[in-house]
C-alpha cells in the first residue's frame, strides 16, 4: 500500500488551488476552521463525497477530506511530525493551515470522541518542519562594465536577494548573482515546474 506522501503527491487536479484557498481561509476567517472540520465530518457521516457534483462542497474542505483520505489509506500510518513535514514540503499549504489541517483530521478520524490533536503534538509539529519559507524576494538589473581578467564586458547580469525566515522567526538573507542568460534558463524551468505543480 502506498505511504502518506505517495498518496499526497498524487493529489488530483485542483488540489493546489484548493491549498491556497485553505490559507487564505485560514489566515483571513478564524471561525472558518471549525466549520471546515464540521462539513467534512457531515460529508463523511452522511456517506457524501465531495466529488459528488450533486454537492456543492467548498475548496476547503475538499482539500481536508482528500488529506484525511490519504491518512486512512496510508500504509503505515504516519505520525504528526511526519504528516508535517509532507505536508510542508509537498503542498503550498502554510504551516498555520497545516497545524489546522493535523488538528481537522484528527477530529475527522475520531469524530465519534471529542477528542483533538494535543497541544504538544502540535507544538511538535512546528519543531519538526524547519523548512525556510520565502518572505522577500528583491531582484536587480545590472550590466557588468569590466573585470580583472577583461577590460570591456558589457555584459547584463541579474542579481537575486531572497530572505528566508525558518520556524523560530529568524532571517537569513541570501543573494546570488547569473548571467542575463542563466536567468532566463531559471525562470523558463521555474515557470515548468509551476504549470506542472498546478497541473496537480
């Protein structure tokens, strides 16, 4: 049987929309968690799949109903930190949305018992993924005149500087510099890679 991430990485199309709704629901409407968690335990006791196109589910809690479906399908079973840490690295879901999601399975899967994901569970789950998010990218246009090795380049170059702030809030900056031409490789792999994400 397949694991967690197997399953994840196999999402069906418009799972990544569905992620960027999740956060801006999550970061936007405190109270939408609880009612995300409650439609996709109604969906699931009244035997609805939210692909059922009789049923107007929202984006939300299509994406909680696939990741809690993942869980009961996965073999084996995997813990919070490693839900986590899949999550973190395989969705464009934020870590808020994230520690929603663990505490909305959890309810889901036991939604029999009241009973939700521990505090220390969850407080595991921002130790365990200390994966760098992206919070500032600067980029500049520049032409290098000359080098020690040549009198006259004339050359357009591209300067990146990205900051990147990891789980406990600290920032690191980081620059880098390539050739007008390397630039333009980088973003026409870069754009691939993103049709290939949203394809998803």
């Amino acid at each position: 049987m397949p694991g967690f991430a197997h399953l994840v990485l196999s999402a069906p199309q418009g799972f990544i929309a569905g992620c960027k709704q999740f956060n801006s629901t999550v970061e936007t409407n405190a109270a939408a968690k609880d009612s995300i968690v409650e439609a996709c335990v109604v969906s699931r006791r009244e035997d609805h799949s939210v692909t059922d196109t009789s049923m107007s589910w929202p984006e939300e809690v299509k994406v909680l109903s696939y990741l809690v479906n993942c869980f009961e399908r996965a073999s084996p079973k995997p813990t919070v930190p490693e839900m986590a840490s899949t999550l973190d690295t395989n969705t464009f879901l934020a870590r808020e949305a994230i520690t929603v999601i663990i505490a909305g399975i959890d309810s889901v899967i036991n939604s029999n018992s009241s009973t939700a994901v521990k505090m220390d569970a969850l407080m595991e789950i921002r130790k365990t993924s200390n994966f760098g998010r992206l919070s500032n990218l600067q980029w500049r246009l520049g032409v290098s005149l000359s080098s020690s090795s040549c009198q006259n380049l004339s050359a357009p170059y591209v300067a990146l500087s990205f900051d990147v702030v990891d789980n406990n809030g600290r920032k690191t900056v980081h620059t880098t510099e390539m050739t007008y031409s390397d630039f333009v490789k980088f973003q026409a792999d870069f754009a691939k890679v993103d049709n290939v994400m949203n394809a998803m």
